[in-house]
C-alpha cells in the first residue's frame, strides 16, 4: 500500500502572458491555464502542468497552452509543504488536480486514478495577499483534495483577517 502524503500549494494570479514574463524568475511548481478554446464559449481551467525551471519558459514556446485563444491567464504554485521535494512529488500534485478536474487539454493523467494524497491549495493574489474571496475561475477547484485510493473528500477553506 502506497503512503499517503500531503502537498501544500500557494497559487498566485491570475497573470497575463505579458506579466509572467517580466516574472521570468519565478520557478519551479505547478501552473494552471485558463482561459477560451477555439469555438468554445466558456473561459475554463484548460491545462495543469509543472516545471523545474522557470514558469515564463515553459510555458512561452508549450504547444497546449497556445491553444487556449482568448482570454488567456495563468495561475503560479510554488510547493510550500514539503519543503524539500522532487519533480516526483510536483507530479503528484499534477496528477490529482488533472484527474479530478479534467482540464481539456490535458491527456495524459486524466484517465489514472492518482496515488493517495492530500492537495491543500492556498490562494493569493499577484502581489502576494490572501484572496479572501475565491477567484471566480478557480472556484470550482477545491481548496482541499484529499483521496484515499477509494473515497474523495473535498472542501473549501475559510480564509479570516484578524
């Protein structure tokens, strides 16, 4: 039986293509697109992915990310928990928001079910401070997901300013 593990991620965005690459330091997490595909009319989470390196160079030359035509953004994580951790555990967390999202053009990850894991998702905005109020695109993505190879469990948290 595989462990089960806990990955916390701090998301940033939503940033314009212009934005992130004047960020051309920012590196190493998972990254959300959004955005409209050709003869669709629903902007959406359109793609998860991950990098080592620098957000800005993966995704300025990513064949799936140009597809997304219209209204074109993108959401930064950088993994806060563990601290340390390889690309297998950026997979992880890939892998769980993929297969329980089903971004359209992601294909691989869609079809297996992930390794037990809890996703804690943590939202901000672009300059850094909490989002008190979930970003309408990324509302449906819970701020917790948590599967057991079984059974799913999901929620939002409440976020309070003292």
């Amino acid at each position: 039986m595989n462990s089960h593990k806990t990955i916390i991620l701090h998301w940033k965005g939503p940033f314009s293509c212009e934005e992130l690459e004047k960020k051309s330091d920012l590196r190493r997490g998972v990254y959300l697109a959004t955005g409209k595909l050709r003869n669709k009319q629903t902007k959406n989470i359109q793609y998860c992915g991950i990098t080592e390196g620098s957000f800005w160079t993966r995704i300025k030359n990513h064949h799936k990310v140009h597809q997304i035509n219209r209204n074109q953004e993108f959401w930064l994580a950088e993994v806060t928990y563990p601290r340390r951790f390889s690309r297998s555990l950026l997979e992880l967390a890939e892998s769980i928001i993929i297969y329980f999202w089903q971004p359209e053009l992601n294909e691989r990850k869609k079809v297996y079910q992930p390794l037990p894991l809890t996703l804690v998702n943590h939202w901000f905005k672009k300059d850094g401070k909490p989002r008190l109020i979930q970003h309408t695109m990324c509302k449906e993505l819970e701020d917790v997901l948590c599967w057991d190879g079984e059974l799913w469990r999901t929620g939002n948290l409440g976020v309070w300013e003292d």
